[in-house]
C-alpha cells in the first residue's frame, strides 16, 4: 500500500511539473506577442505618437533603438498578422526543452536583425517589424539541430526547414524594396549565432 502511495505522489509531482511548465511558457509567449499587439494598437489609435519613427534608421546613431523597439512595430494589420503564426509557433518551440532558448534566439535575432538593417539598410528608410525575430527563430531551431544532434532537435530543425524554409531563402534576398531583407538575412544570422553559444548547453 505504502508502494502505491508513492509512486501515485510521484507521479502527481511530475504531472504538475509538466503544467507549471506549460503554464509559465505559455504565459510568456502570451506577453510577448500581445505586447507587440498592444504596440500595434496604440500606434494605430493614436497616429500622432510617430511610434514608427523608433525603428531602425540605418546609419544614424538614434537609428540604433530600433534595435530594442523595431519587433514591436508594424505597419499595418496586415503586417502584424504575417508576422504573428511565426512568432508563436517557432517561439514556442524555442523555449523547449529550455526556457533559456527562447531568451537566446529572441536576443541573437533582434541584435541581428537591428544591427544588419542599421549597416546595410537604404539611407533615409526605417526598419520595423518582427519579422527580423520570426527569421531569428527558425535559423535558431534550424542550427540547434545541426549543432547538438539531438534526436527532438533535429525532428524540429526539419520540420522548420520544410514549413519555412523557401520563404526564408526568398525573405533574405533583395527582391522586394519594400521589404526588409537586411532584417531577414540579420535575425537568421544572429539565430544561429545564439544556437551555435548556447550548443554546449543544449548537450548537457
């Protein structure tokens, strides 16, 4: 009886363990793409903020706390919704099986994105979006496969090369001036920058 009991409280444990985990990745995920919502709408009801003008300016040293606010601006309903199914799938499987996942690639990506946008951008644009983030992501799921070789890793890199990959070889490319392929091509380096640091971690 004794036997019972305790494997039951220990399954109970685990069981619980596995929620709060959900619950807490969950929790951060909401907050993090329902700031970037909330930034959309306040830009939106009150135009005169000029919120968009916090983007990344190439080549001017203002230009450079695009880095930090640029993922939280879009320009248009439009441009947030093709950003948002990114942001949470390839967010949430960041933070798997480490939370500390999704801090790397989310910092890699938007100190990638901003910096190469802020180098290599056209003089006189701004950079906003999270698509810079959402390249980060898939570069980061995609690299930590090849760099830890674990058999999950490797099932996500695929699964992200099939879903993503075309759009991310055409996302970094300079085919269409009103999109920010500096952005693209820097969240995907910058991805696989924090997946190639945060490897020997992964491995332990």
């Amino acid at each position: 009886m004794a036997l019972t009991s305790s494997r039951t409280a220990v399954r109970s444990t685990s069981e619980g363990g596995i929620t709060e985990r959900i619950e807490a990745r969950f929790g951060l995920l909401a907050l993090f793409v329902g700031s970037i919502w909330a930034a959309f709408f306040i830009s939106a009801a009150l135009p005169g903020l000029h919120l968009d003008s916090l983007g990344v300016i190439p080549r001017r040293v203002v230009g450079l706390r695009g880095i930090l606010f640029a993922p939280f601006l879009h320009a248009s309903l439009a441009h947030i919704m093709a950003n948002t199914g990114g942001l949470v799938i390839l967010g949430w499987l960041t933070m798997w099986p480490r939370l500390e996942g999704f801090w790397s690639a989310l910092a890699g990506s938007m100190i990638g994105a901003g910096l190469c946008a802020w180098s290599l951008g056209a003089p006189g644009s701004v950079h906003i979006g999270a698509s810079g983030v959402v390249f980060g992501f898939a570069g980061y799921l995609i690299a930590r496969g090849w760099y830890t070789r674990n058999f999950l890793s490797v099932i996500v890199a695929l699964f992200v090369m099939f879903s993503y990959g075309i759009s991310m070889l055409f996302g970094v490319l300079p085919i269409n001036p009103l999109v920010s392929w500096q952005s693209h091509l820097g969240g995907t380096v910058g991805g696989i920058l924090a997946a190639r640091l945060s490897a020997p971690a992964h491995r332990k």
